[in-house]
C-alpha cells in the first residue's frame, strides 16, 4: 500500500511539474511574441505544447495554433503545416485556419491539397467581410491555375549562385558600379555583426556583404564592409541612387521590452566607405514598418513598403518624391499594385518597370514577382511565369544594366525556409545605344546630360554615370535625335534609326563636348606642305566642324592656325593666317555666314600646353609644359623635338561669343520664350518684362 501512494504521489508531481513547466513555457512564448521574436516564441510553444498531456486535447489544439502562427511567420512551412494539421486533429481550428493551411500547402506546391482547403476558408468565412475572404478567393484562383502556369515556357534560365551564398539566408542583391562590377546583398551569414542570435529568425542579424569583379570580369569572393555601415542590429534591402553615391536601407532597431519597427536608413559614399546610417524622416507614425527601399531609375522617386494606415491592406508600396531637404509626401500606388495581402521588395529594371512580390495577387505559391509596366493610364501587370518564379518565396530583383539579366533571391527547395541567391535570364531582343560624353581633346563630362527625342513621341533627360556614359532602349522604326550637353560647354547632337533588329545589338554614339572658355584642337586637319592648301583627308574633320556651328547657332568663333618655331616669325605668321582663311572659306562655303567667323593666323607665338590627355599619349612630357623653342631644344632628343614640332602645327578654335542673332538692333532678344500656357498674343514683347 505504501508504494502504491509513492507511485500515486510521483506521478503526481510530475503532472504538477510538467504543467507548471508547459504554463511557464506558454508565457515566456507569448512575451517573445509581443516583441516580434517569433523564433524564439515558437521554441517556447513547442516546449509547451510536448509538455501538455494528450488527453487535453483542446489545449494542445491551442498550443498548436500559436505554434503553427510562429512557424508560418518564420518560413519553415512544414513545421507550420504540420502544427495546424494538430489544430485540426484537436478540433480547434478557427475561421482562418484552412485559410493558412492553403497558404502554405501553395508554398509546398501541393495545389490540390491547397484548393481544398482554400475552398473550406471561403465557407468558413462566407457572410463575413474578413478580407480574408477575398484573399481565400484568389488563393483558389491561383491553386486552380498554378499547374498549366508552371508548364509554360517562359524563356527565363534560372541558376543557384553558391559563389554568393553561406550556410544561412542570403538575400535582396543589388548591383551597384558604372559597369555593374559590384553586387550588394543581405546575408544572415557568421561573419556578420553581433553576437546573439535574433529572436526573430535564430540566425545572426542580417548585415549587408559585397563581392567585386575582377578586370576579368569574374566575381570575387565576398567581402564584408569595413566601415560602420553594419551593427549589431538587423542590416539590409538596400537601394543606390544613380550616381552610386547614397545607399538606402532598412534597419531594424532593437528595444527588449517593445515590438520592433523596420525603418529606412541612409548611408552615404565618401573615399571609397559606406558612413553610418543615419534615419531618414518619411512620417510620424512610429507604429508603422517602412522598409524595402527602391530608388526610381531618374533618382526622383523613392518607392518602399510599409503597413501604415490608408493602404489597401497587409504591406502595400508606396512612394514619396526625393527633395533636397529630405522626402515629400508619401502617397499608395494603389491598385492594381496592391492588393489585399503584402506586396514587398519593389525594384526597378532602368527602363522603367516595377518588379515587385506579392501573395496578394494569384502565384505558384509564397510571395511571386510580378511586373508593372508604366502605361499612359496607369500600370499594367504581369506574371513572369516559372522558373523565375516558384511555389516558395521570390523577390529581391537586380538587373545588369538595360539587359533582362541580373540576380534574385528565393527560398525554393529549402526546408529550413533560407534564402538564397539565384541568377537568371531571359532571351530578348534587345537594342540598345550607349553614348559617351566627353570634352573635345579631354576627358569625361559626367555632369553631362542627353536629350532624347523620337517621332515616337519619346521625350527623355538622360544622366550619364562617372564615366560619361549612358545605356538606353530604343525601339526599332524610330527616328531618334540625341542632343548631348553640359554646362560650360557646346552641344553635340547625333541621330539614329534602326529600322529592324533580330538579334540584340548595341549601337555607340560619341559626344565631343567643345569647351566655350578654352582652345579647342581640331584635329586631321592638314594643308600642302609649305601652302596653305587644304589636302583631301582634312574634309571630314571640317564637315564635323560645319556640324557643330549648325547645332550651335547662336555662336561665333576664333580659327587659328598655328606653326611650329621653325622658320622666321614673319613668315610663320604670314603662313598660319592664310591657313586659317582657307578653313574659314571651307566653312563659308558650306553655309556658315562670314560674321560668326574670325580667322587668325599666330605663327609660333603661341606654343602649345600639354594637357593631361596629351602627356598620357607622350610620356615624356607631363601636364602643364609648354612647348616653347628652349623647352624643345633643352630635350636634346630629334625625335622628341620632332614629336613637339608637330604638336605645335596644329589648328584650333575658340568661342568668342554665345548670342549671335539673339537680339534685334535695339538690343532686344527677338525670340521671347512664353510660359506655359500663355499664347502668342499674351507673351511679353520686350526685356522689360523680366518674368524669365
């Protein structure tokens, strides 16, 4: 008898204990829930819920629904398909329940399964205005519909790119660099900062790494960023202005005894290192997540998402304009971007497409990317299809210039719920031009800018990168004209046409800016020797000039023509003037009036100075030397005299003045722009009338 009350009193206790120690579970998970640590929340429920007799069904039911909340939240979709399959064993499942079991069993790619349960949520919650309801109803839509999409072809190659990933969740790349050459993205990986792992996730806090292509073109192995980008915190889904100079990123700050809000920071680009973040200001409301940030590809918009109020529900994107003292107003996209569920990670292919992911709108399953094209009366949508698109999570789109090529992140085939990084393509025709702007005789502009106009209707600024350059789509069939300029200096315009294209092509534009306030050499420009007869070969490089005069006709002009210090000062400069009148008859001949033309002989009395073009090409001279007769004679070299001789025969010319034909006899400007909206008859007739 005694031991049957020893045996009675220790199971007993530990009924007692084991409950104590399930209720002690349910409260530590339930705090970790209220901060947003969904990882660590869900170790607790699970604690909980193995501690909890069988016999209590409906409290293991309930322990399972909060288990299964926490799994779907964390990504690892067989934990939380499993934990509400218990809900339902245990006869505790709600009106949502098959709503999120549908879900996940999309994520899992088992579609039938899923619209049977999307069918069950609809029933459930028929008569109510859950937006649930809706939601369900697209999730049947998309499991009815997932089979044939996945089957098309959607000429999308898709590759696992292991040179970028770890062990852990690499995520949202972005390629950054005039060539592309740089590729940032989030990574969860050991050597990111702190030394706790996240309650939200169980993993390290997410820190931004970068890799570096080689003069090869081969990408190097992945670095971490020496500065005080990252932190302890939570780092990533970073953003690049045009001109690579200002990243935008989210950050999730750390408070133990308050839930956790993303926010968008900004860092700036200064000697090669990323500064320190610092907050930027969208609005007030600091209950509200703001993260994914997205720069629009002419650097004026920001796009970002955030589940503030008056959106169309879960995560929606918004934007607000970039001003110089911070961000405008925001304001929704709307539909049909946004959708009842979340639309996240937006991004932008330089041509103007949005790439986005939802699981508000019909997918294969999870979040799927989708494309908003830009269109007269709004946006128009469409789905990539598969591969690039799968039944897990796909977002985070970069695109290796203008081409339909670049890197995404996707979770696919990983049962831990990790993300990793993918590259892809899709086989396009695609033409570009590329164009570089630069100073005649010089080097690059990159405070350049181009007009682009088509028949089309196209009207576009175009900014050039560091190099001077620019990369732009055009269409076939269109005449486009392309006016390149920058302050301080002339126009040059180029025109194209393609008329057809069944192959991607790139065609190549140069524009030689002319300097207004310094000389500027008109290169393979050649006379008879001893004359000043123009030989053959010099037409193109004077028909070029023609060009510019026609393109700049509010200019007149300096020619000079220059000799080397051989021979006696008369007679260089009786030589140099008449070479320079027979490239000013040259140009009268070919329609330039006499008045926008000056022609002037100097002989040897000016000498050229080396620029630092030119000492690149001559090594033996460096920028700033002056070619004088001692300069030349002190190399004591006849070849290299002989290299000096030639650089001093040369012609050039400079801008004398820039309002030729501007102004009538009495000093009035003859052409008066109008304002916007004004007519002929409302213009202002003279300078008094200074609204300009």
């Amino acid at each position: 008898m005694r031991r049957l009350f020893t045996i009675l009193y220790i199971a007993l206790a530990t009924a007692l204990l084991t409950g104590c120690g399930a209720d002690s579970a349910m409260k530590k998970g339930d705090k970790f829930y209220a901060l947003g640590e969904y990882f660590d929340a869900a170790t607790q429920y699970k604690k909980a819920y193995a501690q909890t007799p069988t016999k209590e069904r409906a409290l293991r039911g309930q322990r399972a629904m909060k288990m299964a909340d926490c799994y779907e939240r964390i990504n690892q979709t067989q934990r939380a398909v499993a934990a509400y399959n218990n809900v339902v064993r245990y006869k505790q499942q709600d009106s949502l329940t098959q709503f999120h079991l549908g879900t996940l069993l999309m994520k899992n790619g088992d579609y039938k399964n899923a619209e049977r349960a999307f069918q069950q949520a609809i029933d459930s919650l028929t008569g109510t205005d859950s937006p649930y309801q809706l939601l369900a109803r697209e999730g049947l839509k998309a499991a009815r519909q997932a089979p044939d999409l996945r089957k098309k072809d959607s000429k999308y190659s898709v590759k696992r790119e292991d040179l970028f990933n770890s062990r852990r969740s690499d995520f949202s790349p972005m390629l950054c660099g005039d060539n592309n050459d740089q590729l940032y993205f989030t990574s969860t990986r050991n050597q990111a900062q702190g030394d706790e792992l996240s309650g939200i996730t169980g993993m390290k806090p997410a820190d931004i790494f970068f890799s570096q292509k080689d003069d090869k073109g081969k990408w190097g192995k992945v670095q971490t960023i020496d500065s005080e980008l990252n932190s302890a915190l939570d780092e990533g889904a970073c953003s690049f202005t045009p001109d690579g100079r200002t990243m935008y990123l989210t950050q999730c700050k750390t408070d133990p005894d308050y839930p956790r809000y993303a926010t968008i920071v900004t860092s700036q680009r200064s000697d090669a290192a990323w500064s320190k973040p610092t907050d930027l200001a969208i609005s007030r409301d600091t209950l509200s997540t703001f993260a994914h940030p997205a720069v629009s590809p002419d650097g004026q918009w920001l796009y970002f998402v955030s589940d503030m109020p008056g959106g169309q529900g879960g995560y929606d994107i918004w934007r607000a304009e970039l001003l110089q003292s911070g961000v405008g107003p925001v304001e929704n996209l709307g539909q049909p971007i946004n959708s009842s569920g979340n639309e996240m990670f937006p991004t932008f292919r330089p041509n103007g497409d949005l790439y986005f992911s939802s699981n508000g709108h019909p997918g294969l399953g999870g979040l799927d990317i989708f494309i908003a094209k830009p269109t007269e009366t709004g946006w128009m949508m469409e789905h990539p299809g598969y591969p690039l698109n799968s039944q897990g999570d796909d977002f985070g789109m970069t695109f290796e210039g203008l081409h339909n090529r670049g890197y995404f992140s996707s979770n696919r085939g990983d049962a831990r719920g990790w993300d990793h990084i993918y590259s892809f393509e899709k086989s396009e025709v695609l033409v570009t031009v590329k164009g570089w702007v630069y100073e005649m005789d010089g080097y690059e502009l990159p405070a350049g800018q181009v007009y682009m106009v088509g028949n089309d209707g196209t009207n576009r600024k175009l900014s050039v990168k560091g190099d001077g350059s620019f990369t732009q789509e055009i269409e076939t069939g269109v005449d486009y004209v392309f006016l390149g300029t920058c302050k301080g200096f002339l126009n040059h315009k180029e025109e194209l046409r393609v008329d057809t294209a069944t192959v991607s092509n790139e065609y190549v534009l140069q524009f030689p800016l002319a300097n207004i306030s310094a000389p500027v050499l008109i290169e393979n420009i050649f006379y008879d020797f001893d004359k000043a007869t123009l030989r053959p070969e010099s037409a193109t490089a004077l028909d070029e000039l023609v060009k510019l005069l026609n393109e700049n006709p509010n200019i007149t002009i300096e020619l000079s023509a220059h000799t080397d210090s051989r021979g006696s000062d008369q007679y260089n400069e009786r030589l140099s003037q008449r070479r320079a009148e027979s490239v000013v008859n040259y140009l009268i001949d070919h329609g330039i009036a006499a008045d926008r033309l000056t022609p002037k002989g100097y002989g040897e009395m000016k000498p050229k100075t080396i620029k630092r073009k030119v000492a690149e090409r001559y090594p033996f001279l460096k920028e700033g030397d002056v070619l004088t007769e001692a300069f030349i004679a002190g190399l004591k070299d006849p070849v290299l005299e002989d290299s000096c001789h030639q650089l001093n025969r040369r012609t050039e010319f400079i801008v004398l003045r820039t309002t030729y034909g501007m102004f009538d006899e009495q000093g009035r400007l003859k052409n008066l722009p109008k304002p916007k909206g004004t007519t002929e008859a409302e213009a202002p007739k003279s300078q008094d009338d200074s609204w300009f």
